[in-house]
C-alpha cells in the first residue's frame, strides 16, 4: 500500500532489497524482482527530488524579508505555517 511519508518509502525500497537478497529466488523471479526495483528506485528518486524541492522552498519561506511572500500552492506551505488540511 502506497503512503506519503518518506519513512514508507524507505521501508518499501528496503523491502524490496530482502527479496532480491532471497537465496531460494529463481532465475525468472529474480528477472522480475530487478524490473521491478529498478522501477521502485525511479520513483522513489522522483519522490526524494519533490521532497528536496519542498524543502528548499521551506527554507526560502522561512529566510523570507517580505512577511506578505507568498509560495505557489503547488509548493505545499501554506503561508499561515499551518499544516494543510486533507
């Protein structure tokens, strides 16, 4: 099940390295299970980038002069600094 915490993250890439560590896995599984962590590295590089941006752009709100800057939306601060709501 996909979440969106960087600690799931983690535990789902580390997963995947206990799978293809498996000394049982045969030849075509171990096929399957490279895909498909190759896979899971892409995305979760793409997922690291994002959340690096994000935080890039806390920092700069944070450094801010302009108590009235505001961030595009799409950035995920809100400009009150309170969390969003889901």
């Amino acid at each position: 099940m996909a979440s969106n915490r960087l600690e799931d993250l983690n535990d789902l890439l580390f997963n995947e390295l206990t799978r293809l560590d498996r000394d049982d896995i045969k030849p075509e599984e171990l096929s399957h299970e490279i895909g498909r962590a190759k896979a899971m590295a892409d995305v979760g590089n793409t997922i690291i980038n994002n959340a690096n941006t994000v935080l890039k752009a806390a920092e700069i709100y944070d450094r801010r002069v302009d108590s009235n800057m505001t961030l595009p939306h799409m950035i995920g601060i809100n400009g009150d600094d309170k969390p969003k709501a889901k």
